[in-house]
C-alpha cells in the first residue's frame, strides 16, 4: 500500500489525515514541522506528500524543493490558506501535483484528488489535458515553456481562483481562456468573452453589467449583462488594461464582493462568475504609469500565465503549419525551403500572423501545386529571411548571379526597414543583418576561389591573402580550423 507522508503544525489536521487516509489502507507518517521532515524522508520512501506553507520553522515550498531533490517521484499536495494561494501556485510550478485550500469544505473532492494521485490507472490527466488542447485548437508543441504553462493551467483551471493571462498580440490568449474553462468544474456553464478596448466606457459598463429600461439615450429596454449571463460561468475579459479607471472601480466592486448594479438600476444583484482577464501590455508597467489599478491588478493576479511570443518557440512552427492546413482542409504541404525561410522570419503577428500567411499561400496555391514552396509566401517573408544565414553546403554551387541576387535583396530589405514607418524598429536586427552581409560575402568570394583553385584549401587562402584556419572559419568548420 502506498507510504503517505502528511507534515502540518496543526494537529487536528494530522489526526484528520490520519484517520482518513488509514481507513482507506495507506500508512501514514505525521511530522509537525521542519525537522520532523527530514527526519522521517530519511527514514522512509514515500507515494505521496500533503505539506502545508506555513511552519513554524520552515515553509512548505522549501520542504517541495528538499523532497523533489532526494524522492523526485513523490507526488506532492501543498495545503494553504485563500490568503497564499499565489504562493501555493508557485509550488505548482517547483513541481508539486496539486494545492488543497484549508478548511478542507469538500471531502469527496478531496478523497478524489489523493486516489487519482496514488493510483496510477486513474492517474492519466495528461493525456486527457493534451486532448482537451487539440480540440480545443491550442497547439502546445514540444516547447518547454509551453509544455509547462499548459500543465500550470490545468491544473489551476479546477481551482475557483482568477487569472490574468499576459501575452503579445495574437499569442492565443483567448484560446488559453477557453482551454481553462473547459478543464474547470464550470465546463457545462457559459463562457463568454469581451474585448475591453473594442467598446466605450458607456457601453463597455451595460454590455458588463446590464441596463434599466431608460438608463441613457437608446436603451429602450433593459438589458442583462454578462455578469449576470455569465454566472456560474467563466468571464474572459480581454484587453482587461484598455477599460478605463471608472470602469476598473466597478470591477473591483464585483470581484471584492460579488455585487453589481445595472447601469440606471438601484437593485444590488450577485455574480459568481469566474474572471480570466487578458492584456497584451504588462499591467504591472500599466499600474506604474497610473493607467491601471494596483489593487484591481492584486484581485486579477491570482495566477498569472504568460504565453510566450512564437519567435521563441519557433520550432514548434512545422507543428502549428500542419494543424492550421488540417483547420482548413487543405492537402496541401510546405516545402522544407519555405519552412526555413519562415522560421527566420520574427512573426511580430504571433500564431494568428502565422494562420493569415498560411490561408494566403493555400488560397493561392490551391489548383497550381501540392507544395507550397517560398513563391506563394508574402513579399515581406522572402525579403527578410534572405538576408540569414545560407549553409556552407548551398553557397558550393552558387556563383556569381547569386551573389548579385543576395546583395539586391539584401539592401530592398534594408531599404525596406527605412522606408516603413514603424512605431518600433529593433535597430538590433539591422546591425545583425550588416554583420550577416560581411560573412555572407567573405563566404562567396571564398567558394569562387575554390572553385577557381579545383577545391585547394591552401592555394585559395594565398590567393585571398588569409590563412586556412581564416578561410574554414568563413565555411563555419570551426573544429578543424582549431586543429590547424
């Protein structure tokens, strides 16, 4: 039978667990703080840890990381109270499998979470997580950091906590949201979405908290908001940084208390919808600039997710290509060359840029081709990624023409940057494409005189006036150039 360890300074909570836990056949070890701990995970291999936060002379996050370190197979349940909750999500994130809120109200639910753990039939939330992704159309990929924001979201997503999604424009916040409710206990109850910054502060106010026949010019009847539609539901606020300060007062009355009042209505009316909220800005920036509340910001930040930008998870491109093709029905494929040249591309539009080039290049190759090559990629695609890097093994059979066409495109990139008037220029990105240039060029110039030499190392080096280990520096074999 499993070996379960429980460590709270509060003894009522160990006889609970004792009893609880005993009568279901596991045997069961208490401690009461710190030193208890380590004693008894010297002493004994164990299935499962409930740990609480607070100790008298520890906290729990430090015992999460000392147990992870010696028994990384032990499962672990951080007890805590509502007030560290953020704390207890932190743990998530160390590697614990779950957090309980004291006092423990729903027993069942509780039994639930410890069996599913210990048993490791019923234990398959995994694979039921990455499931629920795939339907819901959020391809997570092989990227670390994705891997682990999705499994922090499903494991929150049961949890009757708030949570502010941050994210670039088009990273799949929504989708996120979405993925949340469907994984929470809400699942069968509505979710619904606004986008703060597409409204008024007028109409923001009646489309979130409804209207009385009457309350302004146009409302010739009353109208329920989504608060009220919302209930026992999931509300998706997005854009959550564009409302405005009166309208962040009133949503820090509902999120406070629960309560709200229809615009033109007296009556006090009760929500208990669950709040995700969205912002492409950083809010804790927005707080510092006055343009945002702390103390709303404080209700929100329970859990905070942050998706990271598609330029950092490029190599989950190919993965995003074929589920967007399948969304579209499309048997078509990309070639391995356009590929390469959209990962080199920065994808300042995120996954939804990446689905807009994706249904552009299939609408134009439908009926022509089965592949997809660089041809039927947008203009500003091919244009930036010829300037990257070009592998030693393409440059051999280039010539002269070649270099004539790099240097063209080359500059109408440059040109390109210039012209645009752009908010912000990553003037980074200019000074690598100039560093980009030289090596490209000593690189042609290096093939030419190999080929002109019949592929003689040392006679081309005299010719260009470098040495070997020079010219196999330019051909990138950097390891045998460190032998010369």
């Amino acid at each position: 039978m499993p070996n379960v360890l429980v460590i709270d300074d509060e003894r009522e909570v160990c006889t609970f667990f004792l009893h609880l836990l005993e009568g279901k056949g596991y045997h069961v070890k208490l401690g009461w703080n710190g030193k208890d701990f380590l004693k008894l995970i010297q002493q004994y291999s164990f299935d499962l840890a409930l740990i609480d936060v607070k100790l008298p002379d520890t906290n729990g996050l430090e015992l999460l990381k000392q147990l992870k370190a010696v028994q990384p197979s032990c499962k672990v349940i951080i007890m805590t109270g509502y007030s560290t909750v953020k704390t207890a999500v932190e743990a998530i994130k160390y590697g614990a499998s779950d957090y309980i809120e004291k006092p423990f109200d729903d027993i069942d639910e509780l039994e639930k979470i410890i069996e599913e753990l210990l048993d490791s039939e019923i234990h398959s939330s995994q694979q039921d997580m990455y499931k629920l992704a795939e339907a819901l159309g959020f391809v997570i990929g092989t990227n670390k950091e994705m891997n682990d924001l999705i499994k922090l979201a499903y494991k929150i997503a049961k949890k009757n906590v708030n949570v502010l999604i941050e994210g670039e424009t088009g990273t799949g916040k929504e989708v996120l949201a979405h993925f949340i409710h469907q994984a929470s206990m809400r699942y069968d109850q509505p979710f619904i979405g606004i986008n703060c910054g597409a409204l008024s502060e007028t109409l923001l106010e009646s489309e979130l908290f409804g209207h009385e026949k009457g309350a302004f010019t146009g409302a010739l009847k009353e109208k329920k908001g989504i608060f009220e539609i919302a209930n026992r539901g999931t509300l998706f606020l997005d854009e959550i940084g564009e409302a405005s300060l009166a309208t962040q007062v009133k949503l820090l009355r509902v999120l406070e208390t629960g309560e709200y009042i229809r615009v033109g209505g007296e009556t006090v009316r009760r929500t208990n919808a669950r709040i995700i909220a969205a912002s492409h800005v950083n809010l804790s920036q927005a707080v510092k600039e006055k343009t945002f509340r702390e103390d709303l910001l404080y209700r929100l930040d329970v859990v905070k997710l942050t998706i990271p930008p598609l330029r950092e998870r490029i190599d989950d491109l190919p993965v995003l290509i074929k589920h967007f093709l399948k969304k579209l029905n499309s048997t078509l494929t990309f070639s391995d060359d356009a590929i390469l040249q959209m990962k080199q591309y920065p994808w300042p539009g995120n996954v939804r840029e990446l689905f807009n080039v994706v249904k552009r290049a299939v609408t134009l190759a439908e009926g022509e081709t089965m592949v997809i090559t660089p041809d039927y990629l947008p203009e500003k695609i091919r244009t930036e990624t010829n300037i990257s890097s070009i592998p030693s093994s393409e440059i051999k059979n280039n010539n002269e023409m070649d270099l004539e066409s790099y240097l063209q495109n080359w500059t109408g990139y440059i040109l390109s940057l210039w012209k645009e008037n752009n908010e912000r220029l990553e003037l980074q990105h200019v000074l690598d494409a100039v560093k980009d240039l030289e090596t490209q060029i000593g690189r042609f110039f290096v093939w030419k005189t190999l080929k002109e030499t019949l592929g003689d190392k040392k006679e081309a080096a005299e010719r260009l006036n470098i040495t070997v280990r020079q010219l196999r520096y330019l051909l990138k074999e950097k390891g045998t150039a460190l032998k010369e």
